[in-house]
C-alpha cells in the first residue's frame, strides 16, 4: 500500500514538472519588507531556491509575467523606486547549472509604490497623574519609521525634544505647542500639524460672587472673584468663560459687571500660570447669575390704613424678589420730606410705626455704589373720628327680589359736611352721596355692605367702616290668589284673596281677568286688569258682583318707584254649573259617576270656531284634553280605564263653557244623576247603576248621608225640584255603596210681581176679618137677651197659585204662595145646634170660629213681610137680651 502511495506521489511530481517544467518551491522576499514604498526609497529583491548552493543556480526576475531582471548569477537585487510605474506583481525564476531543465519559480510579491510624499500625525494619548501627556507620533498606513518631536511656546522657537529612547512616543510636563516627523532611509515624511498640549495643574479654584444675591437687577454692580488655592494672586493669569465661551482674560481675579439681562448665564474661571500659558488649573465649578430685567419696585404694605383714636399704623416696606435692601421713607402732607426717627419708630425688617396722616412711600438700597429701586406706590393714611356711620335700606320692606330697585343710605349723625364711602362686593371702596343706587337688583349683588364718612375740608379724617349690612336678592315672588266660592250660586258674590309673601311690605295688588288665548301654547292665557284695578289695591281682597259663568282670574303685587311687579299668580277658576249662550260643555252620557271601562265624550258648542278642553283634578292640576285623551275637532273622548275626578270645562278665544264634575270609578255601582244643575220646579230622577248592567229595583238612596226614604225602591223621583233639594246624594244597593255626587239647584227668576200678589192676598183675608170683627160688634149692641148663635163661615177668595185643601176635621188650609208667609185655617165647631131668631129659640150654646194667619220665612230677606202676618181669633157665642 505504501509502494502504490509513493508512485503516486512521484507520478504527481513529474507530472507537475513536465507539465509546465517548472516547479514551485523557490521563495522571493523583499527587504524591507513594507506594505507601501515611496519615491525615493529602494527596495531588495532576494530569491531562494531552497536547494543546493546559491552558486548551483542562475536568477531571473519577472514583473507582471514580463522579464524584468535576466538570468545571472545574483540572486539579490535591489531596485532604486523612482515613480510610480515601479509598482506591480515581482517573481523570482531559478535555473540549475547543470540541469537546465531544472527551473524553480517563487511565490509572488506584490509592490506599492506611492507617489504622494506622506505626513507624520501627532496625537495625545494619554494624560498621567503627575501632570504630564504623552504624545505618539506615525505616519498613516506605514512601517519603519523613526520619529522627532518639537515643541515651541509663544515666546520662545521650536526645538527638538528627548524622546527617551521610545519609539513612536514621547513622555512631556511640559504645555506648548509639539510636533512630529518621520524619517525611514532616505526619506523624510512631512512634520504633523501643531498639537497645544496644556498642562492641567492640581490647584483648586473658586469663583465668589459679591455681593451675593440671588438675584441681580438691570443696572447693578456686580464683582466676580476667582480665587486659585495654593499661590499669589501676582503668580496667576485668570481666564473666564460665560456659558461655555471663553469671555474675559485679566492678571486680576476680579470680573467687575454692570448687569443687564444678557449677563443672566453659568460664568467659570481658571488661573493660568505666568509665564508658563500652557500650564493652567482646572476650570472652577459653575456660579449662576440672575439678572432680572428693570429696575425692581419697591411694595409697601400697612396694616391698617386708617390710624385709630389714640393709636398708630404699622408700614412695611420690600422689594422682591431679592435680599440687602435698605429702605428710606417718605412722607407727604403739604410738602414731601424724608422721614427720620422724630416722624416714625424704625423697626427692622423694613417697618415702621406712625402716627400721623399722610402720603408715605418708600424705596429701597443696596450695595457699593447704591442702588435703588423705584419708589413704592404711596399709601394714605387717615385717621378715624369718634363718630359712627350705618348703612340702613331706604325701603320698608325687608326682602329685595331680583329686578327690583334699591337704595342703601349712609347715616352719620352729625352737623359735619361729609363725603360717603361704600364698600360693596361687586367694587373696591369709592365715593359717591350718601344713597347707593342699584337699580336693577340680582344674585350678583348679594353680599355685605359698609359706609364710612370722610371730612369734606380734611379727607384724612373720616368714622370707621359701619357694621356690615347684608343683602340678599330672592327671585322674584309669585302670589298665591285664592277663590271663594268655587262654584257659583246665584246672587253670591266672588271674592279673590291674593297672598304675597311679606303682605305689609308695600305692596299694591293688580288684579285681573284670565282670557284663553288659543294661538300660543296649550294652557296659556293673556289678562285683562279687573274694574278698579288701573292702580292697585291696598287691600289683599277683590269682591266680584253678579258673577254668573265660568270665570278665571289672576293676580299679583307691585311696589316702589319704578314699579317693580311680582310674577302673575297661577289662574284661579270659579265654576258655574249653567250653560252659557257663547260656550257649553255636553256630557255623553249625561250624568256625573262613570265606570272606569266607561267611554265619556266631552263636546263643546256655542259660538265659537277653535275650541280646547281643559280639566282641574283633586290635587289642583290642570291639564288640557291634548294631555289626556284622543281629541277631534271640539270633541274630547275619555279613555276608558281611565280614573278621574275632575272638573271639565271648555275655553275659546271669548269664553269659558259651565264646568262639569264628572268622576270615573272602579267601583260596582255609581248613582246616575244629573251632571248640569236642575232648575227649581223641574223634576229629577235619581237611581243607582251596576257595573253589570242589570236592573236595579231595591235601592236606598241617602242625602247628606241621611236615608231619605223609608223603604227601598227603584228610582228617587222629585216633581218639582226646589233649592232644599240641593246636596249630597248616593245610593246603596246589596251592601254596596256608590260615591257621592253633589245635585245643584238653580234658581229659576220670579216675576216682578211675585211679592205683590202675597201682599195683595194678606190684604183681602185683613180687611176681610176687620169687616166680620166689626158686624159682629154692631150685632152685639143691637141684640137684647140671649140671641141664638149663628155660625158664620167665612169665605176666602181664591188667590191665584193658591189651593184650598178641607181635611176630615174640616180643617181648611191654603198655602197663599210658596214665598209669602200668610196661611188662612178657619175651624168650624161640630156642634149641630143652630141658633133661631124671632120666635125660635136661641140656645145659651157659642160657635167659635177662629181664624189664624201665619207666616214662615223661607229665608232673611222675608223678614219684614213676616212681620206684616195678623194673627186673629175670633169667637162667636149665642147671647140673651139683657
């Protein structure tokens, strides 16, 4: 195996010789050996052919695969570089003596060759704790190269400096300005640029400022101080830097700055030793000016500006923001002066204590030369007067309500000319009369109010502050009116009551007549000023005569000068159950009680052509049919299922219709009666109703809660109604009970003669009577002895509306007229006896016959023809001659 290794070797050998002949195992080396060559330079070529001696081999070299150098026996070559053409690819070639087909070629080598002459860069490496740098000088993509350093000052020429035996570094202590160059053979590189090296010293520097304040104005002095520890002032050069930038340079350590806004900014200093500039300290910690723009303005400040009897004013006097202030004090009263310890207490902190009136302002002061601030605004001090001032409400009343006019007084009882002061809370205080006018007041204005008076000739004197007056503006009040009766009865007047919060304080009440106004949004009214009520009235209560229909009215309250008015009170109704020819409410079915499943129309006629529906529930809330129900045109239909009681009625532009109550019930029975009033004489029927619709035959029905028949029955009928008729009714069927409905009865208008036909009557049976009293007189005078009695009836004539009823006992009664008070009864005696006359004989028996007139007062206003009732008896008895 190893046999077949070693032919294969030897096969690749001789076939990489006899290939090309050449056999690649001689080297080629160039000394020096740099990655770059310069003009000028040389460079060696040496070529080993790694066998046998150097003698047994002649040496050929190649550039770019052209003949550069023909076979000869050296096997060195060195190559003057003189441009750039030098550069390129070099190989050595080796034939053997004695074997010329024996040749050897070498790796290649690749030659740069740089035309541009290089430059040597200096660079500080490194800074030691000792205080000194080291330098390295090279020259960019090179070897081999040896290196100088110089340095020179300002003040003194270059000069080489040691380098220690070092390379390409070089250690210095000390500043100044170095360079670098290069040398390698022949040639010489370019020197570096200038590198300053600056030497940073261990001495530690402050900088101060003077005079310390935090902060600094427009105009000041300002001194900056560095201080360098370890040395003179004389051994130093100081440097400064504002914001970053070397500013100022001075062999003194003080920066004297007049300050301005752009001096605000971080100021730094170094010291730098004399002689030596490039050896310095280290830049100081920063100090920060604040400049402010402007002169600062001093503020004074008093406790009190009005010096109490007997007493004094504290003044304090700053100037901010800032410290070392000193002040000064002035004051004025006829003239200005500076004021010294016999004019004020001096306190510290800028305060001072006085006790006289006048003008004082200050300034304040500081540093070296002074500076001062403006002058402080001026305070006037006065000082009060044994004598009271107080703000009083020139009005009656305590409660002001927004929008109304009002005027404050400020009293001061004393004979002195005074000017008035106010404080209020809308304004600081001014002078103004003694009356502050508001003329339209609001919540803005709520708050305290004070006065004080100032002599008119002498203003520095003047009362304290009166004691706060408080004001308070309500919202403008809303009368409550109230009306009495509600329901209308014939011949009652109407009186509205209008309530207004506080009634005693001044007001007038306006009262007036609701109209329904159709053509804005539901429920509105507009109003109309009642008789005698252009100006108002002192008196909270309003009478209405001969009122007849449905009304509504309104009211409410004005006071002062302007008028000021309250809102209108909410619209009171007073109802009236009769129809009126302009507007009327129909109720379908007529009656008052409903079931909850009923469905009730409401329909409006009269005259007019728009129409709305309105109804007030137990608890006072009116609402309009829109609300409630489904409308059409002027009728109005109630749900069923729906639970109401209520008043309905009808309005138009004109008029308001006779109002209804009608009631809708869950209950199982209701009384069906009349929901419009009845008239006096007509007739009304009355039952009671099922839910079920059945019949219902036995039946109690109950006025004003008392039973009015002794037995049941179906229906409650009345002929012939009449005003004792009117009332609370309800029934009661199987131990159930319906509600209570109120029946009203209206009065029907009675002739004009309707009293002289009663008056008439009583004068007929009088004069009647008289006649029978005065026959029966003369009748006695004339008869002798005994007489046989003679039983006289006397008769009435009939009065018209009158009825002559006899009873069993031959009672006769006649109601002359239901409103006059005369009834006539005449009792006749059941004895049978007669009396004769002439030859008959008359009986001792008497027949008496008594008349009696009577009268009952239906009402007061019947009072006096009571009085005009003859009440007579009168006795007939049979008599003998005497």
């Amino acid at each position: 195996m190893q046999c077949e290794l070693s032919l294969l070797s030897f096969v690749t050998v001789l076939s990489t010789v006899f290939c090309d002949g050449l056999a690649e195992d001689a080297v080629l080396d160039v000394e020096p050996y740099w990655s770059t060559f310069f003009i000028g330079e040389s460079v060696t070529f040496k070529c080993d052919m790694n066998e046998g001696e150097k003698s047994d081999w002649q040496y050929k070299i190649q550039k770019d695969g052209q003949a550069f150098v023909h076979y000869n026996t050296h096997e060195k070559y060195t190559l003057s570089l003189r441009h750039r053409g030098d550069k390129g690819q070099y190989q050595c070639f080796g034939r053997n003596k004695y074997d010329s087909q024996l040749i050897k070629k070498s790796n290649t080598v690749n030659l740069s060759v740089s035309a541009a002459f290089p430059k040597a860069t200096l660079t500080l490496t490194t800074t030691t704790s000792g205080g000194s740098v080291i330098l390295s000088c090279s020259v960019k993509n090179s070897e081999g190269w040896t290196y100088e350093y110089f340095r020179r000052t300002q003040s003194t020429t270059e000069a080489p400096v040691r380098t220690d035996g070092e390379e390409n570094r070089v250690s210095v202590k000390q500043g100044g300005i170095y360079r670098c160059r290069g040398s390698r053979g022949p040639i010489t590189s370019y020197i570096s640029d200038d590198v300053p090296i600056d030497i940073t010293l261990s001495n530690k520097v402050v900088i101060k400022q003077e005079p310390k304040w935090p902060q600094s104005f427009s105009g000041e002095v300002v001194t900056l101080k560095c201080e360098v520890q370890g040395g003179d002032v004389t051994d130093w050069q100081y440097d400064w830097r504002f914001r970053g930038k070397k500013s100022y340079s001075s062999y003194g350590n003080n920066w004297i700055l007049t300050a301005t806004r752009s001096s605000s900014g971080e100021y730094t200093c170094k010291g730098i030793k004399r002689g030596d500039p490039y050896s310095s300290t280290e830049w100081s910690d920063a100090i920060t000016l604040a400049v402010l723009p402007g002169k600062p303005k001093a503020q004074i400040q008093a406790d009190i500006k009005t010096i109490p009897v007997g007493g004094n004013v504290t003044l304090i006097c700053s100037v901010s923001p800032s410290s070392g202030w000193k002040y000064s004090w002035y004051r004025f009263l006829e003239s200005s002066h500076l004021l010294t310890a016999q004019d004020a207490v001096f306190h510290v902190n800028g305060k001072i204590s006085v006790s006289q009136v006048g003008l004082y302002w200050c300034k304040g002061g500081r540093g070296n030369p002074v500076y001062y601030s403006e002058d402080s605004d001026a305070v006037t001090i006065d000082q009060n007067v044994p004598y009271r001032a107080v703000v009083k409400l020139q009005h009656k009343w305590p409660q002001i309500y927004n929008g109304e006019k009002i005027t404050l007084r400020c009293d001061i009882h004393e004979e002195i000319e005074w000017e008035y002061e106010f404080k209020s809370p809308m304004s600081s205080p001014f002078i103004t009369k003694n009356e502050l006018v508001i003329f339209y007041a609001s919540s803005s204005v709520n708050g305290d109010y004070k006065c004080r008076g100032r002599k008119k000739n002498a203003p520095q004197f003047l009362t304290g502050w009166s004691d706060s007056f408080s004001l308070e503006v309500l919202q403008k009040p809303s009368p409550v009116l109230s009306v009495s009766p509600s329901w209308l009865s014939p011949g009652v007047s109407v009186t509205l009551k209008c309530e207004v919060e506080n009634p005693s304080a001044g007001w007038r009440i306006y009262w007036y007549k609701a109209i329904p106004d159709l053509s804005k949004i539901t429920g509105c009214y507009s109003y109309e000023l009642l008789p005698d009520s252009s100006n108002g009235t002192a008196q909270d209560l309003y009478i209405i005569h001969q009122q007849t229909h449905t009304a509504a009215f309104a009211c409410r309250a004005a006071r002062g000068d302007p008028l000021f008015y309250t809102l209108n009170s909410e619209p009171k109704f007073v109802w009236s159950g009769d129809f009126n020819a302009e507007a009327s409410l129909q109720v379908i079915p007529s009656r008052v009680q409903h079931f909850s499943a009923d469905s009730v129309s409401l329909s409006c006629e009269g005259n007019c052509t728009e129409w709305r529906v309105k109804k007030i529930n137990n608890e006072g809330a009116v609402s309009d049919c829109v609300d409630w129900v489904v409308t059409k045109g002027s009728t109005c239909q109630l749900h069923s299922g729906l639970h109401s009681n209520a008043v309905y009625w009808c309005e138009c532009a004109s008029a308001f219709s006779n109002a209804v109550n009608i009631t809708k019930q869950s209950e199982a029975i209701i009384l069906e009666s009349p929901v419009h009033p009845v008239a006096e004489g007509d007739p009304v029927t009355l039952s009671c109703k099922l839910r079920e619709e059945q019949t219902v035959l036995d039946v109690i029905f109950y006025k004003d809660d008392k039973v009015i028949q002794s037995d049941t029955i179906q229906e409650l009928t009345i002929l012939a109604v009449s005003k004792s008729d009117e009332g609370f009714y309800k029934c009661q069927h199987a131990g159930k009970e319906s509600p209570q409905s109120w029946m009203a009865v209206k009065s029907v208008p009675k002739p004009e003669n309707d009293l002289f036909l009663p008056m008439l009557i009583a004068g007929l049976v009088c004069g009647f009577l008289l006649i029978i009293l005065f026959l029966l007189f003369c009748y006695y005078k004339k008869s002798k002895g005994s007489s046989s009695a003679r039983s006289q009836s006397v008769n009435q004539s009939s009065v018209t509306d009158c009825m002559i009823n006899q009873d069993e006992k031959n009672t006769y009664t006649s109601p002359v007229h239901d409103d006059t008070c005369v009834y006539e009864s005449i009792k006749v005696s059941d004895d049978n006896e007669t009396c004769t006359t002439g030859g008959r004989d008359e009986s001792g028996d008497v027949t008496y016959a008594s008349i009696e007139l009577k009268r009952v007062a239906k009402n007061e206003q019947n009072k006096k023809t009571e009085e005009s009732c003859i009440y007579s008896d009168v006795m007939i008895r049979s008599s003998t001659a005497q």
